[in-house]
C-alpha cells in the first residue's frame, strides 16, 4: 500500500533535504513517524532519500522522499509511505485501503509543520 503526498515549499532543495536528513528532528514535524526508529536505507540517491521507518503503531514501513526544483528556487517535495502487506493476510489489505485516507490526512498535516518549520527558519 502505498501512499503519496507533495507540497511545495518556498526554501532551496538543499535546505529542505537538510531538515529530512535530521531524522532527531523528525518528532517536531510529523506526527506519524517516531524519529527514533528512523534508519537510513539509500539515503541519497539523486534527489530521492529512502527510510526505513517504524510508526507510532509498531508498522514497519517505508518513506521516500522526492525532491524538485521549481523556477523560483522552492522545492516540491513528495513524500510516499509504504507499507508492505503479507499477502497472506487479506484482511490487512482491506483495512490498509479503508485508513488511506486517515494516513493521507496526518501526512497533509505533517508536511505542513514541515513547510511552516522550514519557511520560518525553525
């Protein structure tokens, strides 16, 4: 299951691949992933940075984050969360589709702590 999210945000790439890098941070943004069970998969390759995560309901899961150069110097970031699920357990694949939507609305949240963070210098 996978679910995707992008905003943009008014700071260069590298500043908003920076604040990623700083999983510690990660508890002063997002409200869906604890920072201290953050590892670094592929960290940096290009402009894709992939963790290895768990959330607050002991999920292994994993996160991309997509980095873009917009014209005036802000960054589009996207932000994917997946979940592997067994194939063996239908009825995680029902409930996974039912709460999409409850992920997609604490990631919108999330990266809007994150937008705010980066545009006000925190």
């Amino acid at each position: 299951m996978v679910t995707s999210r992008t905003i943009s945000i008014n700071a260069p790439k590298g500043k908003v691949k920076e604040k990623i890098l700083a999983t510690e941070n990660w508890k002063d943004w997002t409200q869906f992933i604890k920072a201290n069970d953050v590892e670094r998969q592929n960290w940096n390759y290009m402009d894709t940075m992939i963790f290895s995560v768990e959330n607050n309901h002991h999920t292994d899961l994993i996160t991309q984050f997509v980095f873009y150069t917009e014209q005036n110097n802000s960054t589009l970031l996207n932000w994917a969360v997946i979940e592997k699920l067994p194939w063996y357990k239908p009825w995680k694949k029902f409930s996974a589709m039912v709460l999409g939507k409850q992920v997609a609305a604490v990631m919108d949240t999330s990266l809007a702590n994150f937008k705010a963070q980066i545009e006000t210098g925190k």
